[in-house]
C-alpha cells in the first residue's frame, strides 16, 4: 500500500463523514494522536496511529504528537523516545508539532479560573470518598455538595491557594458545577483539578494541583486547534463534559470528539501494565521481544510497517467491538513479504541423506532461482553432494495415502536437483533415524526438462558440507487461555522455542534484519539484537501456511 495514497491509509469510513460534513475545506482538518509516555506502543496504539495521520494525510491537513503526561508519574524519556521511534517507523510524520501536555498548565490553570468567574467551578471541601458517595447512581440523582454554591470570590481565593500549596493532597479540589441530577453521571460536578504534591518530570515542583484527564484532554485539543479528536468507544460517555469544556472557555475553534472501536486481537493481551510487568520481570526478553504485539516486539519479529498498515486498513473503523483472528495479521504479513523476501533453503530439524550412487568426493554447483515469481531477483549457485540435510519429517517410514515426500521405495524431487528414490534408512540403538539412503538418477537433473515420469512431491535440502549452523527462533501464541487465570490467560511455555539448524552457504553475509523465506518452512529475519556473523540467529516471521481467507 502507498502511504501517500489518497483514500489508503484508512479507506473511507464515519468519520471521513463526520469531517466532511464538519469542515467546508477538509485540508484544515488537524487531529493527534495522544499518547501517555507511560509504555511502548503496541498493535492497538498502530491502529490510531495509522487513522490520526492517515486522515491528516488524506485530506492534506495535519496531525501532531502529542504527550499525554498530565499525570506526575515518573520520568519516561525510553517511552517518550520509543513511542517517536515507532510512529516514524510506521511511516508517519508529525513535522514540527511535537507537543507535551504538560506545556500547557500554565493555560489549562486560566481557564479554570476563567470557569470560576463564569460560576462554572467550584472549590469543594469533601474528601475523594464523599464525592463519590455523594455521586449518586444510574437510577438516583448526586447530592450536591454543601460548598457548591460558594462566592466567585472565595473560589477564586481558594483555587488560588490549592495552586500556592496551601493545602494537602486530597483536601481540596476544584469541580465543575453542571448537574447533579444529569443522567450522564461524568456531569455531576465532575473533579477537574486534585492537588498532588509530586515532581513532574516536565514541570518539575511547579505545580501542586494536577488537572484531570476529562478537563485537561479537551483543553489540549482546544489549545492545538485540533478539529477532530478520536479516541476509543470507552470515552463516549464523557463526551458530554468534553462538550462542556470545549464549550464553556472561550476558544476558538471548538474540537469534536469522535470514538471508534478499540483494536482487539484474538489471544492477545495489550494493556500496558501487563506488558510493563512481563518486561520488568524479565519473562520477555526487553519491550522488544518478538512475542510481544508491542510495535518494538513485531519489528524485531520481523513484521514490516507496510503490514501493519495493510492490516489497520483491512480491519476497518467501526462503533462495535470485535475481536480479529491473528491469522489476519499474519496473512497482511506474509502477503507483504511474499514478493520482497529472497527464497533460499534451510532445514530446521535435520536428518542426513546420503545419495549412495552419487560419486564420493564430487561436489557440483546448481543454478537454483531466487524467487519463483520474480526472475529480476536473479538465481544463485547452491552446492550439491552425496550427503545432505532434509527435513526430518519430509521422510516417513508408514506413510499415509497423501503423503508425497520421502518413503521406502518412493521417490521425490530435490528442490534444483534431481529425483531420489529412497532405498534404506539407519536407526541408532533408540530406533531414531539416522540416515536416510537413496539413489539419484542423473537424467532427472533440473534444467533438463526430464518428463518420462513425474513425482509428486519436491522437498528443499542443504549440502551437509557447505551447510552453515544457523540458530533458529520459532514462536508460538505468548499466552494461552486460562480460566483459572485473573485475566484468562496464562504464559505459553512453548512460546519459544530455540533449533540449530542448517542453511545454504548462501546465508552468509546476512546483515541484521535481512529477510528470506526459508523454503516451505516460512519467513525469517536476522535478530536486530542477537544476530553475529558466528551466531546467526533468525527469528521467525510468519510460517507459510495461513488460515484466513480475505473477502475479495
Ligand atoms: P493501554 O490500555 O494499553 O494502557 P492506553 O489507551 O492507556 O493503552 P494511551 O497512551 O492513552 O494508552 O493511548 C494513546 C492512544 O491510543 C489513545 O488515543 C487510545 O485511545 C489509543 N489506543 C489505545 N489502545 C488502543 C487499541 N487497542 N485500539 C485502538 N486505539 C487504541
Ligand atoms: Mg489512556
């Protein structure tokens, strides 16, 4: 997919709607993507990554990063850094427009003062506990507090010195005064500022009151100009406060909240904190464990920002929550990969084969394509000998009816080779297979175009004398279902597991983040953080066989 295609980057949905009925011209259209520097970004992150600055990209207009850090939490300048990193990689570009939250308190205070003024806020007495209690139900209206309808004055003085630290955390906060009785319980004099005495990382001791999320969110829209603030189905509900907001301080151009459906994977957890724990642990090795749906953790899988795109395209925006199979993102992968990467020939579970009519001592070089598809990728010499490494299950010794690879007196194609037929296999003292012995006929030889008969099955090989030992990462699912977990799931103990294997000579001088298809047994990329030239360790990708069907 283009990037810089019109309509790609998200297709057209409700919100395109939505924009365009809003906004005479769409290029002044301005959306962000707020992200609290709290953790890496992940799979779900990407989807409103790719419909913020794919809409901004679409219409011509603009979308900007901003840093949701309102919360005094401790410094995170790794996140601040990794979720830019992981934006860019995606292929997005917030020119200039890289923001903090943070930078607006000074603003996000004159406005509340502005509330005050306007009989809008109030100073309230009451402990967190007392508001709550006081809040009311879905079927009961909220009792109002008794400081409620204090003096514009006394508020004034109050906030004042809520600001100046006169006050301990908890002892006071500012609400908006809107209605106790409002169905919508975010509008019973909601808390906009709490006092917090913390050390921001940004502001430093500056402030000792901390605005809340549902007031400082729309500030920081109004403030940015933004047109068009989408966010997920969770903040529909406080969307009347945000209109309240937005609203009730003078700003100029007034935001629009729109939610869509937050992205869910089948068998995936991607809350933040879940993840945070496994890294802090050690159970992952890093934010960028390929087994991790983090956007570190599938880059180093392998997994490339066009997929990704595809996949956030694929899926669509809508209003209802749905869960989407993994094999979706797995087949927006391997479609990705499957022209660019150069298919080579590895064998990850090898047995010898020993061709016993093939001279000893003679080695020849076959000409064998580098794609299948696409001659331009070229072809490549692959050395062929007596002995060699297949796949240990491309050989059986009770073979079922369908099974067309290797058995006792069948034959099949050596990928760029010839035909063996199988004539004898070696067991150790266990009864574990040893060697596999066959014949060749030399007239079935590649390139030939030998048709007196034909074999059904082609498996790949490599010469065990050239072949280079290569250390193979092969993945499953990082948890399985559980129902005696707390969050349903618990860690797969078989989400990783570690092979040496052998590969064709031509692997040397792979760099870090190379990608090849392994022949039948899937894609495969050199480790960004593990992979030497004496320790070549790929990770899988993807395997090749896929189980989702695309609606064409
Ligand atoms: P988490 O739940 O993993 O902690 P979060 O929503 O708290 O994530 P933020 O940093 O606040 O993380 O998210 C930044 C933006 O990404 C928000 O606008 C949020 O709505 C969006 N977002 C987060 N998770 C998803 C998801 N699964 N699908 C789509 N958008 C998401
Ligand atoms: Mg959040």
């Amino acid at each position: 997919m283009d990037i810089n295609d019109k309509e790609a980057v998200y297709g057209s949905n409700f919100i395109n709607t939505f924009i365009e009925e809003d906004l005479e011209d769409t290029s002044k259209v301005v959306t962000r993507f707020p992200p609290e520097p709290n953790g890496y970004l992940h799979i779900g992150h990407a989807k409103s990554v790719c419909l913020n600055f794919g809409l901004a990209k679409q219409y011509g207009g603009i979308c900007n990063l901003r840093f949701d850090d309102t919360n005094p939490a401790k410094e995170d300048v790794e996140f601040v850094n990794s979720i830019q990193e992981d934006i860019k990689w995606l292929g997005f570009d917030w020119g200039d427009r890289l923001y903090f939250a943070s930078s607006y308190f000074d603003k996000m205070y004159e406005y509340a003062v502005e509330l005050i003024k306007k009989g809008l806020a109030f100073v309230c007495d009451m402990s967190a506990e007392e508001v709550k209690l006081s809040r009311g139900t879905l079927t009961e209206p909220g009792t109002e507090s008794p400081c409620r309808n204090r003096s514009i004055e006394e508020n004034l003085d109050l906030f004042e010195r809520m600001k100046n630290g006169e006050f301990a955390d908890g002892e006071k906060t500012l609400r908006a005064k809107i209605d106790m009785a409002s169905p919508n319980i975010n509008m019973r004099d909601p808390v906009i500022y709490r006092i917090a005495h913390a050390t921001h990382h940004a502001t430093g001791d500056k402030w000792c009151i901390y605005p809340m999320y549902d007031y400082a969110h729309p500030v920081e829209d109004a403030i940015e100009g933004v047109t068009h603030s989408i966010c997920t189905m969770e903040f529909e509900d406080h969307r009347p406060l945000y209109d309240w907001v937005v609203n009730n301080i003078d700003f100029p151009v007034k935001p629009r909240q729109i939610e869509f459906a937050k992205l869910n994977l089948e068998n995936t957890i991607m809350g933040k904190r879940y993840l945070r724990n496994l890294v802090e642990t050690n159970q992952v090795d890093g934010w960028d464990d390929p087994r991790l749906i983090t956007l570190s953790g599938i880059r180093r899988r392998g997994y490339t920002p066009e997929s990704i795109r595809n996949f956030c395209a694929m899926v669509g925006v809508a209003k209802a929550n749905s869960i989407v199979d993994l094999a979706q993102l797995e087949y927006c992968v391997r479609e990705d990969l499957q022209p660019r990467c150069p298919v080579i020939m590895a064998v990850l579970d090898p047995v010898k084969l020993i061709i016993d009519n093939y001279p000893e001592g003679k080695t020849e070089l076959l000409e064998v394509e580098n794609h299948p598809k696409n001659e331009d990728m070229g072809k490549r010499m692959v050395p062929f000998s007596r002995e060699l490494y297949i796949e240990r299950e491309d050989f059986m010794e009770d073979p079922p009816k369908k099974f067309f690879r290797l058995a006792l007196g069948k034959e099949v194609r050596l990928k760029g080779a010839y035909f063996v037929t199988c004539t004898d296999v070696v067991k150790d003292s266990s009864g574990k297979i040893t060697e596999i012995h066959c014949t060749y006929d030399p007239a079935t030889k590649s390139g030939l175009n030998f048709t007196a008969r034909k074999v059904k099955g082609t498996i790949h090989w490599v010469n065990c004398e050239s072949a280079v030992e290569i250390s193979v990462n092969l993945y499953e699912n990082l948890v399985v279902p559980d129902e005696n977990s707390d969050n349903g799931f618990s860690l797969n103990p078989d989400s990783l597991k570690t092979v040496k294997a052998y590969a064709e000579p031509s692997i040397k001088g792979t760099d870090k983040m190379d990608r090849f298809q392994f022949m039948r047994n899937g894609y495969f990329i050199a480790d960004s953080k593990h992979f030497t030239d004496e320790n070549m360790v790929f990770n899988r990708i993807v395997s090749l066989k896929s189980s989702f069907k695309p609606n064409k």
